[in-house]
C-alpha cells in the first residue's frame, strides 16, 4: 500500500515549475542555462508598489487580515474591474487569494463535484487538468491547431458540452498560444454557454495587460453571461509580481462567499504586505503597465523573426501573454548521438542538453507538436537562446 495518498500519487508535477526547477539545479552546478521555462517578467516590481510594502511594515500592518482580503483592496480592485474591464463586481464579490493559481483551485474545489465534467482547450495552462482531476472532475479538452491561431470554435464548445458539463476554463491572452479572443469570438462563446443552465466559465485574464492586439476583452462584459462567470485576474505579470503571490476574482457572491470559505481553511488571507503592495497596484493608472508591454511586443517580434531562420518550426503570431508557442513536430523521429527524439518531451530534454536552453514542452499543454518559448527575458538572452535552439536543432538527422 503506498504511504501517500492516491490523490497525490495522481497528480503530475506542474510541468513549468519542474523544468524551471531543473534549469536552476543545472545553473547551480556552474552550468550556462538560459531558463525561458518559466513565465515571469523579468522587469523589477515598480517602485511605488515596493513603497507601500515597505510603508505596510513600518506601520506594522503585519497581523491577518480578512479572510477574502483586507476591505480597502477589494474596493479597489472593485473600482478596477469597473474602470478597466466595465465589470461590476462589487467589493463583497472579490476573493483575494496566494496568486491566481489558488483563485483557480478556490474555484474549481468550490463548484466541480467528482464525475462533472470541465471543457478544456487545448492549450491549456499547466494547472488546470491537475486541478480538475483533485477535484475528481473530468477534464474534456477540446483541440486547436496553429491554422485556427489555437482558438476554440463556438460550434466545437457546443459538441464538447454533455449534461454532465459544468463549466469551462480558459485564458485569454492565453498560457501557452499568447492567443487573444476578441469581443465578438467571447459573445460566440457565451451564446453557447447561456443556452445550457447551470454552465459556467472560469475566464483567467492574469495576462491582461499584455496585449497587442489592443483592448482587453472580459466574457462577463455582457449582461446575458454575467451571472455565470468568475473573472480571475492577478497582479504577477501585468505588474511584474510573480513573488508577492496576489490573485482574486470576481464573481457572483454565492461563488466568491464558497471561495472564502475554502480559503479560510486552506491559508486564510494571503500576506498582509502583499495585499498593501497590491493595492497600490489595483489603484494605479493602467498605464503603468504599457512600457513593459511594448517591450514585450518588441521581444516578440525579435523571437518571430529569428524563428524564422530555423528548418522546419511553425508558428503563428500570438497577440498577447510573452509566450511563442511553435510546432516542432518536423524534429520527431531525428536523432544526434544518444538522443532519440519521439516526442515534445525527448525534444525539451535534448535541448536542454546539448543547446543549454530550458523550455517547456507542449505536451504539458495537452499539444506535443508544440513548445513553449517564454520571452520574458533580455534581447541579449534571446538572441542567444534562439541561436543555441538553431544549431542543437541543426545536429539532429
Ligand atoms: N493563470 C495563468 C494562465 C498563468 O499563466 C499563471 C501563472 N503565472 C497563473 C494563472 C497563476 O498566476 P499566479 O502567479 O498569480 O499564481
Ligand atoms: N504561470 C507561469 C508559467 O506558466 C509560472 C509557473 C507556473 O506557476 O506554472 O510558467
């Protein structure tokens, strides 16, 4: 009999986390990895979010607060939904909670019985299969190519529903396809969502201030769907926050009164500092984000190019988030010296090997034609990262 429970023994690694892991692990033995397998700006945090925080010590705003989050944050991230997303999610609607990812969990342990199913696209983020399946529900992906720009078709959503369907859970700009739904493909999709009740859908928006595609789009926006969407979104990647661990949503109250309850036995409210950096964040100008976002852009377009370069690598042009996510696929059944490369996994390890560049393969996104390039990082790195990708490529016959 295992020690461990079947819960754990059943749930993968999150992928991303597992080779940032191992790239660092490399790097600690002196070895010269460029890491582009974790997605996290590589911009300091603002000076002006660092000050609150420090304030919040010096004041000794140190204790717990509120489970759902202190009531000054949440009004603003309630002024917030209004002013960037005309969302009106009123204060006692939002859930602060340790990152987006634990919003996620919060919701999906909150709402998906054992046996209910969850509808999927593929490309998914890391965590949400693995969610799913702690919940004991079932995941029901529904595919995309690089020709569709990886995005679901309202048509395809409506064959993937049964009667066992309980929501739905996306991101857009999307981890890992950087695929961004405009308004009119959300209304496609919550047009189908609304003829079925009691169908709901998680709509992660962490990436929203990097787009390039120009205004970010909420699928709550129409009042027909409104009631029943969660609207998850963070400080990590629009303010360059990965660490201080801040996400929330917004949802009708009975979702977003579940959520604290699950949180008020799992953590309580998330670190008191944080909260006070994040609402300096949630009160400032959004503009604050757009000189990082243009510098994403500017990343973007440099990795597009250089791919270019490379036999035999598709790729699409992703709108938004700071990932490439390119079909390797023409690289299977290649082989250099001991390395056999079968799948998007052989392809990771290999290059990892023998180019010393850490990306994450796409069967950790449920597409193994595919990997994830974060370009989150220096021009310098980038350029050099590419190259490295080209010539350990460039040995496989
Ligand atoms: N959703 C998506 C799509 C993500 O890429 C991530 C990871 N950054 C998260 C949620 C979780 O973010 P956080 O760091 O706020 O937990
Ligand atoms: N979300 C980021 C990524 O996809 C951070 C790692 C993680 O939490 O999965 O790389």
């Amino acid at each position: 009999m295992s020690k461990l429970s079947d819960r754990i023994n059943n749930l993968a690694e999150s992928q991303t986390l597992a080779m940032t892991k191992k790239s660092r692990e490399l790097q600690a033995q002196g070895i010269d990895i460029i890491n582009l397998s974790i997605g996290e700006p590589d911009f300091a945090t603002p000076d002006f979010i660092k000050d609150a925080a420090k304030e919040a010590i010096d004041n000794n705003f140190t204790h717990y607060t509120p489970v759902a989050g202190c009531l000054d944050l949440r009004k603003a991230i309630s002024v917030k939904f209004k002013r960037d997303n005309n969302l009106m999610y009123a204060a006692d609607q939002v859930v602060v909670s340790t990152g987006a990812k634990q919003s996620i969990a919060n919701v999906i342990l909150s709402m998906v019985n054992p046996g209910e199913e969850v509808i999927v696209p593929i490309p998914y983020w890391v965590s949400y299969i693995e969610t799913i399946k702690l919940a004991e529900g079932i995941p029901v992906t529904i595919p995309t190519s690089i020709e569709s720009n990886f995005k679901i078709t309202p048509e395809q959503l409506k064959k993937a529903i049964t009667p066992k369907t309980k929501m739905m859970v996306f991101s857009t700009p999307c981890n890992p396809s950087g695929s961004v739904y405009s308004k009119e493909e959300l209304k496609a999709i919550a047009e189908v969502i609304i003829q079925f009740p009691d169908l709901y859908i998680i709509s992660d928006e962490i990436y929203e201030h990097i787009n390039f595609a120009g205004k970010h789009e909420s699928i709550a926006q129409f009042d027909f769907i409104y009631e029943r969407v969660i609207t998850v979104n963070g400080m990590s990647k629009g303010f360059a926050m990965t660490g201080w661990r801040i996400g929330y949503i917004g949802a009708p109250k009975w979702i977003s009164d579940a959520c604290e309850k699950m949180q008020g036995q799992f953590t309580s409210g998330t670190s008191s500092i944080s909260q006070m950096a994040a609402l300096a964040a949630a009160k400032a100008d959004p503009s604050v984000t757009v000189k990082m976002c243009k510098e994403f852009k500017k990343r973007r377009d440099l990795v597009l190019g250089l791919l270019k370069e490379i036999p035999g690598i598709k790729t699409n042009i992703p709108d938004g988030a700071f990932y490439i996510f390119f079909d390797i696929s023409f690289y299977f059944g290649k082989s250099f010296e001991k390395y056999h490369i079968n799948n998007s996994h052989d392809l990771s390890l290999y290059l990892l090997d023998i180019g010393n560049v850490a990306l994450v393969s796409g069967d950790a996104f449920g597409d193994d034609n595919c990997m994830r390039f974060s370009y989150a990082t220096s021009e310098d790195k980038l350029i050099e990262a590419v190259k490295r990708v080209k010539e350990a490529l460039s040995k496989l016959k």
